[in-house]
C-alpha cells in the first residue's frame, strides 16, 4: 500500500496526503480524518521517511571512525558494531564517515549538509578541530573519547592512565625493575591522540612512585610493527623485563618476537596492557589487562546521543570507566637475577 492508493481511496492528491504524514503543511481537520480513516483501515505505516518528515529528523546519527585503509582494529570495530546494533534498536540508522587526512570533506559534508540528527565522534584528540565544530554547528555529539576541554561537551571513555598506572604497579610488585611502553603509531602520538598521551602520564607517574626505569616507545598498529618495535627492545635494552602497553593491533607481532627471541612468557618476560578481550584472550599465554568494554561503550554513546537530540540544552554528561584489570597468564615474577 502507497501514498497514492491513500489518496484515490480518500478523494485527495498525493500531496495532500504527504501534507497530512508529515505535519509539513496544514490540512483541514475533515481531510485529515478522512486520509486517517483510510490509513486505519488500510494498515498503512509510514516509511522512514515520512516519519522522520512529520518528526523534523532524520532519524539517521552519524558515526565518525578513522580512516580505514589501514584496517581497523578490532577494537575499534567493537565500538562501530556496537553503535550500528545500538542505534538499530533505537530505531535509528547509521552513517559512516571517515574523518582524518583526505577524508575531511565527508566529515564536513555530515555537519553541514542536515544528514544526522547527531554524531558519536571516536579517536578524539587531547586539541581536536572535530568537536569544535560540531559545537560550532550547534549539532548533537557525543565522544567516545575526550578532549583536554572537555567540560562543554559529552563524552564517554576509558581511564587510560589510571589503568596503566595500575598494570606498572602490577609489574613492580612482581620485582620488574625496568619496563617499556608500547604506545600508538608517531602520527598519533604527536597529534595529541587521547589515550596515548593519558597512558603516558600514568605510565610516568607509577615508574616515578616505585623507583623505576620506565621507557615509552611508538608503535604502528600491526603486527609487523609490534615485533619490530620489541626486536629494538631487547637489541638496546637487553635489561628489560616487562612491557605494557595500548597498542592491541601489535600484540600478535609482539608475541611473535618473544618467541623468536627465545623468550618464554611469563618465565622470562611479562606482558600486560589495556586491550579488547578477543585479543587478550587470543595472546599466547592469555594476556593480563584492563577489557575495555567497547560493545558497552558505543551502547551507551548512543543513549547519551538520543538523550543530546531529544534535549540538547542539558548538562553534558562525563562517563569514564576504569575496568578490573583482569589476571591471565602472561605476567609473572622478574627473572630471578635482574631483580632488585
């Protein structure tokens, strides 16, 4: 059934009935019974689009992810299935656009061109020119992430350093003496990425608190990195013990170097981090970590989202969780002679 059996079967034209659907323009009170009428006998439902017409929405939130030529990783793809899933059962659909490098214009074309009702904005900078104008725009967002400023807008996020501070803690009171970060790539580094430069702050203070030696280093997010960035580990360290880290893409090439090194986990040398619980959970032996929770997180992103669309003047709401770091098998005791 269509708009235009409606209209023959109640004696209008086609616009009139849109009219009536979608609130866009007045129709007399009789006119508008007689389409009803005819609608409630029909069993006729609206499609999503007259809907979102007769609401003033669009009904669509936009999701903007890093560009993805280099792979997501799987974290990053739990937060943008856990917002699609989300969103469809709040009856709403889902546009993606990469944002970052040659990808600007699609993040300008969703803020300009009315397509979203709103945006969940993921892989947010500590100075990030993405939220300022989206509240330049006055369009409602939300972060999966937080800025260094981020009283005015609305976010939800990981404790990245406090977490971090919690696994060097974990590793002092296992007689580890000198340990490494493993962070993000440079790019992300120097561009003030969040979590990157929260974990180092929390990564500096705990080595500082215990007495030791604590050395950060970049990492590509790979596999292939991952093991290039330990095999330069070990070649200038050779004193190091443990590594933490938040780069979850490299642990298969992190693993793969320690094992190519002749090093056993945890006999030899522990690992721990901040990582998904799929890649946790596939190290070898199982890693111990903070699970962030992203299937969670992007739920929750889209009620706060669906709460700044239907009252956009309310309070922005601060959501920072700090998971149980969860104790697995590849963090044990420092090799007994480079204790302290």
């Amino acid at each position: 059934m269509n708009i235009g059996e409606i209209a023959r079967r109640a004696g209008v034209s086609r616009s009139t009935v849109s009219y009536a659907l979608s609130g866009k323009r007045p129709v007399a009170a009789g006119t508008r019974k007689r389409i009803q009428d005819v609608i409630d006998e029909l069993g006729y439902r609206p499609n999503a689009t007259a809907r979102a017409l007769k609401e003033g929405r669009t009904r669509t939130v936009g999701l903007v992810i890093p560009p993805a030529g280099n792979r997501l990783t799987h974290m990053q793809l739990d937060f943008v299935a856990s917002v699609v899933d989300a969103a469809a059962r709040a009856d709403l659909d889902v546009l993606l656009s990469p944002s970052g490098g040659d990808h600007d214009r699609s993040f300008e074309r969703l803020v300009s061109e009315s397509r979203v009702d709103g945006v969940i904005l993921m892989e947010i900078r500590l100075e990030d020119a993405r939220v300022g104008r989206l509240q330049e725009a006055g369009l409602p967002f939300v972060g999966i992430g937080h800025t260094a400023g981020d009283q005015a807008m609305c976010w939800i996020d990981i404790d990245y350093a406090g977490l971090i501070g919690h696994t060097v803690r974990h590793l002092a009171d296992l007689g580890h003496r000198e340990i490494a970060l493993i962070t993000r790539s440079p790019e992300l580094v120097a561009a003030g990425y969040g979590p990157a430069v929260r974990a180092r702050e929390g990564f500096l203070a705990a080595v500082g608190e215990r007495g030791m030696t604590g050395l950060e280093v970049t990492c590509g997010d790979d596999a292939r990195s991952g093991q290039e960035t330990i095999e330069e580990l070990l070649r200038t360290h050779p004193d190091l013990t443990a590594v933490t880290t938040i780069n979850e893409a490299a642990l298969p090439g992190i693993q793969r170097a320690l094992a190519d090194a002749g090093l056993t986990v945890p006999r030899d040398f522990s690992l721990t981090g901040v990582a998904a619980q799929l890649w946790a959970e596939d190290f070898r032996p199982p890693l111990t970590a903070a699970d962030v929770p992203a299937v969670e997180m992007g739920g929750q992103a889209v009620a706060l989202l669906v709460e700044r669309i239907a009252a956009p003047l309310t309070p922005p709401r601060h959501i920072l969780l700090a998971p149980p770091i969860s104790l697995r098998s590849s963090t044990g005791a420092a090799p007994a002679h480079r204790r302290a």
